[in-house]
C-alpha cells in the first residue's frame, strides 16, 4: 500500500519551482515571439455592459429595453416582474456591489479580448461573438456561450470573501474573482469544441477532461495553472507533488477501464475534495482525475508530431497509448 507524499511536497513543489524557471527561460522565446503574434490578430471587441443598462433603467424605459434586447425579456416573464426588479433596492445594491469591483473595467476588457484573439488563432473558423455582462440568480451560469454571444453574469465575480456568497461551499467560492472570467469563457468554449467518446471508461472519461484542460492551456496562458484547473495554489501544488501516487491507485485499484459512474463523483466532477477513501482525501483537490487526464494528453501532444484540430479528432485509447505518460516518482 503506497501513501501520499504530503510530507515531501514541500521538497518537491522546490524541485517542480527550479525545472519550471529552466523551461520558462528556455520557451521564453518562442512563447514571447507566439503570443506577440497572436496580439496582432484584429478583434472588434464591444463588450455591452447590459448589467448597467437594466439596474440604472426605471420602468418608463422597459418598452425600449425589449425592442433593443428582446432576448433578455421572453415573452413568458410579464412585465409587471421587471417592474418589480427595476424598483427592488437590492437591486440598487447590487449595482454599488458591482461598480465597486468593476470601477475599471479596462483590464477585464483587455483579458476578454486576448482570450478571444487565442481562440481566433487556435480556431479561425470561430466567428467573434458578441459580449454581453449580465447578472444571474444561479451562481452556476457564470458564462454561457449562446449562438453568437457571451453572456457573462458579473455578479459572479465579486471575490472569494464577498458577503453575496454567504452559505456557498469554499471549493466554488474560490473561483468567483474577476481573474477567471477569460478562464471560465475559455472553458466554456473548449467544451463545445469536444464530443464526448462512445467509451465510457474512466480512462476515457480523463482524457476528456484532459482535451479540455489541454485547449484552455493555449486560451490562457498566461493564467496560472491553479487558475486553469479553478484550484488554490495549495491544491495545485498537492495535485503536483502527489501526481506519481495518484496515478499509482488508479493502476492498483483497476480504475483506468471502469465503466463505474460513481467514479465521475469521486474523481472528475467539481467537488471539495477527491474520494479515494483514504485519511487524506481533505486534502486533496476535487476532480483530480481532470488533473491526470491533462497530464496524459500534454505527454501526447509533446511526444507525438500532431496538430491541434488532429488531436480533437483522436480516441482516448489513441492518446493513451501514444502518450507515453509516465508521472515522475
């Protein structure tokens, strides 16, 4: 029976830190010369701050709200609801809320953009949507990729500690910062760039989320890799340290070919912590297994001479055994 290294991550997240500032200085190049590249690429971006538009609207304007944005009034909602909202001074609240985190929104603009530019790069078929910030009642729908545009709900990015999130677990809370949001529209997008495998193994299942992960390693690059899976720097850090032992019980316990639908919760759905039944499971991240699934597919796509658009097309039995992963000890 093998144990986690949690003692020794320490040692190793120093080890990880030297081999991480040998590789930065040697990609840096290539990855200043790529990404100065992609900051060419012409996007007319104009991000509609809808949200402003309905909380600083009174009744009177409702007529003209819905014939320039009949999407967000549907004809089963009466009128006298928006009404009612209009007048509600939580509303009025939550428009303070919001002009206080978003006072400046240059920055977001510029990190929506740039996402969009990696995304016209990587996919030049895609056709720029059109942006809009919202509000939501469901804390879930973040971002929401609709025909052409992006709905992005801002309420949703107050901070990790604002007094709206009362009462939401920690492992969601975590990533309710205005830094996520190119990563949540980079999720967003990577899924529907993916269909999901016939295979219902939980190997498969992995290198889905793997595929995933994969796409938004080249939205956002330059978020970081806590940010990318929506883990703390702690998590990230014990997801690291802990690689080789995670992959060593999935082998142990014949996980890999399980068709076993349990294995979704205790491994790849978003969860405070991952299930292994063991002493440290609060330790460990949740959805861990997206976490092993991207690293077989990072080892696919340097070990192996393929494209981007090949590698959507490619089996998860494909990239596995092409893969050659190997998590260092």
């Amino acid at each position: 029976m093998f144990r986690f290294n949690t003692i020794k991550m320490e040692i190793a997240m120093k080890k990880i830190y030297v081999v991480c500032i040998l590789l930065v200085m040697i990609g840096c190049a290539n990855e200043n010369s790529l990404e100065k590249e992609i900051n060419t690429i012409p996007i007319d971006l104009n991000v509609v701050r809808f949200d402003q538009i309905f909380l600083n609207a009174t009744p009177s304007d409702l007529p003209k709200l819905k014939e320039v944005y009949p999407l967000f009034f549907p004809s089963s909602i009466p009128d006298s609801t928006w009404v009612y909202t209009m007048r509600d001074p939580l509303q009025k609240e939550l428009k303070q809320e919001i002009d206080i985190v978003f006072s400046d929104f240059t920055t977001v603009q510029k990190d929506i953009k740039s996402v969009l530019q990696h995304i016209k790069f990587y996919f030049p078929e895609y056709t720029i949507p059109k942006v809009y910030t919202v509000t939501t009642e469901d804390y879930r729908k973040k971002v929401i990729l609709y025909e052409d545009m992006i709905l992005i709900a801002l309420n949703t990015y107050l901070g990790t500690d604002h007094k709206y999130y009362e009462g939401i677990q920690n492992y969601i809370v975590q990533n309710f910062k205005k830094e996520m949001i190119p990563v949540d529209i980079a999720t967003e997008f990577a899924l529907t760039q993916l269909r999901p495998s016939r295979d219902r193994s939980f190997l498969s299942k992995m290198i889905f989320h793997g595929k995933e992960q994969y796409i938004k390693s080249l939205l956002v690059p330059n978020a970081s890799a806590a940010m990318q899976f929506g883990y703390t720097e702690r998590q990230i850090e014990w997801a690291a340290a802990n690689e080789a032992q995670i992959w060593t019980y999935f082998i142990e316990k014949e996980l890999l070919y399980s068709t076993d639908n349990k294995l979704d919760a205790r491994f790849l759905s978003l969860a405070p912590f991952s299930k292994f039944y063991l002493e440290l499971d609060a330790e460990s991240p949740g959805g861990i297994g997206r976490y092993i699934g991207y690293q077989i597919v990072d080892a696919y796509m340097k070990n192996n001479d393929v494209y981007l658009q090949e590698l959507l097309e490619k089996t998860p039995e494909e990239i596995f055994n092409n893969s050659k992963y190997k998590p260092k000890k």
